[in-house]
C-alpha cells in the first residue's frame, strides 16, 4: 500500500534535504520518535544507516532506517524495516522560485504478520502520521533563523 503526500517549506531545498537526511533529527519534528543513533561509519550517503526507536499504540517499535539514494538537494530514499513492517520510499524535493521548497513523500509499506489483514487502518495512520511529521518540520524550520550566507548559522547539531 502507498502513502503520498507533499508539503512547501519556506526554505531552500539544500536546507530541507540536510537537515532531513540526518535521521538524528527527526525527533525534533516527529512527536512519536523517541530515540535516532546512525550506527554506519562516516559520511551521510548511500548506505549510511540509522536506528530508531518510535513509540505509538503499544510498546516501542526499534527499526533499521538504510539510505538507498542520496542525490542532494533533490532525492532522498530509504528502505526501513520494523519487526511488523517493511517501508521503502523517499522524498523528492523541488525548488520553487521564491526560495521555498515542495517536499514530496511516497512510502511503500508492506505489513507483516497480523497487520497484512489491517491494510486501510494501517494505511489511514501511515497518511496522517506522515502529514503531521513533515507538517511539523515545516513549522520547525520556518521558525528558524535563516544560515548566513558564511554558513555561520547551522540547522543541524
């Protein structure tokens, strides 16, 4: 089952995509996740993995989040796989001419176990989960002060 949805952001695209691409800060705009370690070595890119921890109706869920396209500032895809569900998707992000960017996410999440039979249910969370984590980045990061143009000011940790 597909979720998709698609959100402007009063900020550049290259200010979107790095603060996106580190998972560590997820937490900061997503309500349900609670904990985010990158457990690969070296640089964000290909490959580069993530453990999460995120909370919901019932215990914590610990996923595996790896990244299987990077190509900066415009797509971002990741594979994601949780004890219930796989996840594949990613957001791709379009500069629109006065500075803001349309960031639009497509996910494929294939359920395991029980949760294949509560495909609609399944689907309806994974829509308005999606649309309240991006609604909040959104309000994050036009709260923010814009970087200087030396790159003084910076969005991530």
């Amino acid at each position: 089952m597909r979720v998709e949805g698609d959100v402007t952001i009063g900020r550049s695209a290259e200010d979107v995509f790095d603060f996106v691409a580190d998972e560590r800060n997820e937490p900061q705009y997503n309500r349900r996740m609670t904990q985010v370690e990158k457990i690969s070595p070296g640089p964000i890119r290909v490959g580069t993995r993530f453990r999460a921890v995120m909370t919901g109706m019932g215990p914590p869920a610990e996923m595996i989040i790896e990244y299987t396209a990077y190509d900066r500032p415009k797509r971002l895809a990741s594979t994601t796989h949780l004890s219930n569900m796989d996840i594949k998707g990613g957001l791709l992000l379009e500069p629109i001419s006065d500075g803001s960017t349309r960031l639009q996410w497509t996910w494929d999440i294939a359920p395991h176990g029980i949760y294949k039979f509560m495909g609609p249910l399944v689907r309806r969370m994974g829509e308005r989960q999606e649309r309240a984590n991006w609604t909040g980045l959104k309000r994050l990061l036009e709260a923010q002060p814009h970087p200087s143009a030396a790159g003084a000011a910076s969005l991530t940790r």
